[in-house]
C-alpha cells in the first residue's frame, strides 16, 4: 500500500478500518461533473452513479473509480439527491460540482439496486463504505481528480427516502459514544431524536458534505505548489471580519511542529488510531485538546462522569469557548474540519436565505439538553461560528 501519494479518506464507522490519504497537489484542471455555478439539482444527481463492485482506491497500481448505473430518475434516491443539492449553500454546490465524480456504494443492496435497500443490513457504517479522495496518479488526465462515495445504506426501506437526519445523526452519536468509551456508557445513553428540519435530504446533504469536508481538506492544506508537504498556514490564521482566527484553536499543538502534529500519522488514518504525523514507529500518540473535556478524560473518567464531560464538549459558550460541531469533530484535526464542512453545510443557508438546520438537541442523561445549531442561532457558540466564517471565506 502506498501510504505517502494518494489521497483518500474513508467515513466508514465500523472497527474495521477507516483509511485516510493525502498527498500531490492538483497539477491540471480536473474534470468536474457539472459547471459551476450550477443550482439545479437535477443536473447533479443525474451525474451521481453506482459504484462499480470491486473498486479499491488503496490498491496499486491505481485506476479511478467507475459506474455506469444511475439511480432511477424516479426513484427515492435520485430525488433526496437532488433535494440534497438543491437546499446546499452555493459554494457547497460549486465543491460538488467540481468533484470528478460522486457514486453510491450498492454493498448490502439486492443486486447492487440502490433503489432496493433493504433495513439496516449492516452496510450503512461497515466495510468502505463512503470515502472521499483526490488522485495524484493515473494516466488520462486522472492526476488531482476528485471523488467522493455515499453509501447505499443510508436508504433502507426499498423505495422510500433515506433515514431521517435525526437517525442518522443518532446512529454516528452511538458509534462514537462506544468508541470513546469501549468499556461502557451507563444507560439510558445519550440520543439524538429529533431535528429541525428533520428530512432524507438534510442526511444526504451530511453525508456527501463529510466525504467533500476530506476533499476540501486536502485542497487547502496541501495548496498549490506544495508538493507532498502539509501547510497549515491558511487555516492557523484564518481571514474573518474584523481579523483571524486560528481553525485549530480547539487542538493542544506546537506552531513550530503544526505541520506534523496536525496531520495524521503517515498520512493515512486506520480506524480508532488518532496517532499524529509526529508519531514514529512504536511511539504513537494523538493531539490532544486543548481544553476540558480532553480524549483521555473519556477514556479515563469515572462512568459517572461521562455524562457531564459529553455535556461539557457541546455545552454553549460559559467561560470555555467550545469549537466542536459533534463528537465526531473532536476526533482528530481533520475530522474536526469535515465535520465543520458539514456543519457549514447544513447552516448557511442562515445567512442568505433557504433551508438551514435549526436544532439537533442532543439528549444527555442527568444534563441539560446539548444543541450546537441552536446555540448557533442564539450566538452562543462563538468558536464554532468563527471557524464556519473561516470555511465560508477559504477560496
């Protein structure tokens, strides 16, 4: 496996693996699937395909990745695509439309029919089952194209639309619930229940904004003329009315070691290692926050204490500035930037009109009720607003 060229990254959520790769800048203009400045959906989800069985972006040597099937133009999925794309911020439409291609994956669906899912089947967080990449090799004008994978599993119910945004948002809070904790979370968990709007296409609108969050990450952290190096400057000093902001003020690093403890270790991640690119060999370690609640804390708390250290990461502003979108985002720096992305995604439509997320009320047992889009709106999550001015400003 080559470790040091090709970007990729993974969202799958299962213990398997979860696989993140960086590396050449984008040399040529690349193909894009739609023009810029697009805003009808249709046009969109008429380019988004089917993954071709047996495509593996970490293989060598490297062919890019193919479908030849669509979804059915009549069918649930192609329309929450289309809706997905409809109610995005422009310039997230702009991102998906420069993408070289998007495609479902089919795994867990009766004959590879993304129109036929069946009940969770075990594929919506398992195996590859969405990623997001750009290419550094390949002949055909492949070198710097852009890719980004959803999976089928994400419309369960053969011919109906996809889980609700509440669901799904559910489903990734547990997950890394268990991860933070694998020792046990005291019950009742922590839930997610409800949103609003709470649509099929708020969660393929999440979806594809994760894997694009990892493209995007790219682009900026390893610019123009960059070679394989990493350069962090753009988003440590971060343009925003009224001055800067530093997008990694939530993460405990060196500024003369950003380059290293920012990135993932040899730029790839593997599920459930969160070792920095500082890390050699045996001697593997992971940035750490740079405020209460830190990783360890979970790791190491009393279980009685996971509660207000879950509420303690989400709560609004109170003295602590918390810059984290979900638990997720509090992961690894880049997470913490796809998950921003994502965030972007759903809420700037705040700012210029259209649909935006309003709340995602997060549930925690024996706490107040957790919600970063309500705080949002209420000017409470000072931090995190400060980040999505610097992602809406990045070029």
């Amino acid at each position: 496996m080559v470790r040091n060229v090709l970007i990729f990254c993974t969202a799958t959520f299962a213990a398997v693996c979860l696989l993140c790769f960086w590396g050449m800048p984008t040399q040529a203009l690349a193909a894009s699937i739609c023009p810029a400045g697009t805003t009808d959906g249709e046009t969109f989800a008429n380019e988004v395909k089917v993954l071709d069985t047996g495509f593996d972006p970490t293989v060598n040597p490297y062919t890019r990745p193919s479908g030849t099937a669509s979804p059915s133009p009549k069918g649930s999925v192609h329309y929450d695509l289309k809706q997905a794309f409809n109610n995005a911020p422009q310039k997230v439409r702009d991102h998906l439309c420069a993408l070289s291609g998007a495609f479902i994956n089919p795994t867990g669906c009766p004959n590879g029919d993304v129109d036929k899912c069946q009940p969770f089947s075990g594929h919506l967080f398992s195996g590859n089952s969405s990623w997001g990449f750009r290419s550094w090799r390949g002949g055909h004008g492949e070198k710097g194209n852009t890719y980004v994978l959803i999976s089928g599993g994400l419309w369960n119910t053969a011919g109906a639309s996809a889980i609700t945004f509440s669901q799904y948002q559910n489903a990734l809070l547990t997950f890394y619930l268990n991860h933070s904790r694998p020792s046990g979370w005291p019950l009742p968990w922590p839930t997610i229940q409800s949103a609003t709007p709470d649509t099929p296409w708020m969660t393929v609108l999440a979806a594809l904004a994760h894997e694009l969050g990892h493209v995007r990450w790219a682009v900026t952290n390893i610019p123009n003329g960059a070679g394989n190096n990493w350069d962090f400057d753009l988003l440590r000093n971060c343009p925003i009315t009224g001055g800067t902001t530093d997008f990694f003020i939530g993460w405990d690093y060196d500024p003369q070691k950003a380059d290293k403890q920012l990135a993932p270790s040899k730029r790839w991640r593997t599920f459930a290692d969160c070792s920095d690119d500082e890390s050699t060999g045996a001697n593997k370690k992971c940035i750490e926050h740079a405020m209460s609640p830190l990783l360890e804390d979970f790791s190491n708390a009393n279980i009685n204490q996971l509660n207000p250290l879950l509420y303690k990461l989400y709560a609004p502003d109170n003295g602590l500035q918390q810059p984290w979108a979900s638990l997720f985002g509090a992961q690894a720096p880049d997470e913490d930037f796809a998950e921003m992305y994502v965030l972007y995604a759903l809420f700037a439509n705040s700012f210029s009109g259209g649909s935006y997320l309003m709340n995602l009320p997060v549930t925690i047992p024996g706490s107040p009720t957790a919600d970063v889009a309500q705080d949002l709106r209420s000017n409470r999550k000072t931090a995190v607003a400060k980040k999505l001015a610097c992602l809406g400003g990045l070029p």
